[in-house]
C-alpha cells in the first residue's frame, strides 16, 4: 500500500505539470490551429531560466513570478515575428517554421548556458518530507508543486469559460470574421493565446527545473508527450487535457514500477486505445 500511494503522489505531480505545459499546447493547436513544434522549447527556456532567475531573485517562486510574464512578452514577440504569418497556410509550412525556432532557441540555450546539465536548488523552507505513513515520506516541494499546478489549471479554466476574454477567445476560434465586425481585433487575441501558451510550457518548465533539472533537449520529451495529451483530450480541449495528463502521469508512474520494459509503450498504447474508441478524444468535437 505504501508504494501504491506513492506512485499514485508520483503520478499526481507528474500529470500535473505536463497539464500546465499540455494545456498551452491545446490552446494553441486548438484555438489557433498552429502546430507548433517550438512548444517543448519554451519549456526548456523556462527550466533555464529558472536558474538565472533564481540565481538573482534568491528563490523558485520568485523566479517563477517574473518568470511567467517574461515568457508572456517572449511569446507574444515570437507570435508577432513569425507565428501570424502562418494562420492561413498549410501544416506543412508551419512545422517547417516551428522546427526552425527549436534550432534557433537551442543555439540560445547552448551559447547562454552552455551543455551541461544544471541543478536548481529548491527553497530550503520546501526541503523536508512529511511523513505519510510510518515509513513513508514524500517531499513538500512536490506537494507545493502540485498545489501551484491545481490553482493555475483552475484560473486558466475559469478564464476560458467564463470571462468576457474566454468568450472572445474562443469565438475568435470559430469565427474570426464575426468578432472583427464586432469591433474586436482577432490577431490581438491570437497573440495573446499564443503567448499564454507559451507562458504556461514556461511556468511547468521552471516548476520542475528543481526536480529535474536543466539539460539540453529537455523540452524534447515534454513537446511529444504534450501531443499525446492533445489527442487523447481531445484538440481544444482544457477539460481534456487536464483528464489525458493525469492517465499519463498515473500510466507512467505504474508502469515504471510494475512493467518498467513496457512503462514508456503504456502511454502510446492508452493513446492507441482513446483513438480507437473516440477518434475525437475524451472531451473533442467531432
């Protein structure tokens, strides 16, 4: 029972964090219909940044509160350099471009941090374990982790269904046209959709960046896994990327321990299985 609830902890965190940088990767694929393979990159740059940031602020969370709106203001240049050229073209040109910045954003993390893998230390108030049961302890930074990834799924949730902006975003999504006649510019809410993407696979990066490190291609795992998400939630849906992060994060954290040749086959092989029954995803449109 003691290493069923940890791995059940150890599937919660996981889930949890790949929701944050998943739920990007859905708005973005979703809303604007970009796909965008630069997504584990913004990733990686956060869990770099978090050592500089860090290193200057004196503590994670810190790093993470400018964090958040420096990759806010990173991706909406990005957005307006590159991704508004690409609204009404063809996948294919897209990914061309995608897989250009993860070139460009490579070099950067290489001539700035170098290629070594760097540790980030975590608060010293967060250090300990509390005792779950009589032998088993479980880190409190993970608890805060999980916590801080459940209060932001729940703004981002709130925010896309129930405030004025959600509206227009997600009107802006199936008719463009509709909400510029209304007097509202469509590629404002496109760049800040991007941009919040971006923010989001940047928080989840500095989140883990304690837990996991800094190293180069971490973003790499992060992009492909994300995709998962997006297809067994279904595209567009936050709903569902929440529910398809934690069946990966439990699936994975089992896996390792029960079937460790076969842990990472689990997660395409549940994807395979979503596919099958609903072609769409858990909570997709047909």
């Amino acid at each position: 029972m003691s290493l069923i609830l940890l791995q059940i902890l150890n599937g919660l965190q996981y889930g949890l964090l790949l929701f944050l940088a998943a739920s990007g990767l859905t708005l973005v694929f979703g809303i604007l219909g970009i796909i965008n393979l630069a997504h584990g990159a913004f990733y990686m740059l956060g869990a770099y940044a978090a050592l500089t940031l860090t290193a200057r602020l004196g503590d994670i969370f810190l790093a993470l509160a400018a964090g958040i709106p420096l990759a806010f203001a990173f991706g909406a240049a990005i957005e307006w350099l590159f991704i508004r050229h690409l609204y009404k073209r063809d996948h294919l040109q897209q990914v061309l471009l995608t897989f250009a910045l993860i070139l460009v954003f490579n070099e950067i993390q290489q001539t700035v941090w170098g290629n070594y893998p760097l540790s980030i230390p975590m608060p010293s108030y967060l250090s300990s374990s509390i005792s779950l049961t009589a032998d088993l302890g479980y880190p409190v930074y993970r608890l805060a982790l999980m916590a801080i990834c459940i209060v932001l799924a729940l703004v981002m949730m709130f925010v896309i269904q129930n405030t004025r902006a959600g509206r227009l975003i997600r009107a802006a999504e199936s008719n463009p046209e509709m909400v510029e006649a209304l007097g509202f510019d469509s590629r404002i809410l496109f760049r800040i959709v991007f941009a919040t993407g971006a923010a989001l696979a940047a928080a989840a990066g500095i989140l883990a960046a304690p837990v996991e490190s800094a190293y180069p291609g971490i973003g790499d795992r992060v992009l492909i896994i994300s995709f998962v998400v997006v297809v067994i939630g279904g595209i567009g849906s936050i709903r569902g990327a929440f529910l398809g992060s934690l069946l990966i994060g439990l699936a994975d954290a089992f896996g390792k321990v029960f079937v460790p040749k076969f842990s990472s086959v689990l997660i395409y092989a549940l994807m395979a299985l979503v596919l099958v029954l609903r072609p769409s995803g858990l909570f997709g449109r047909q």
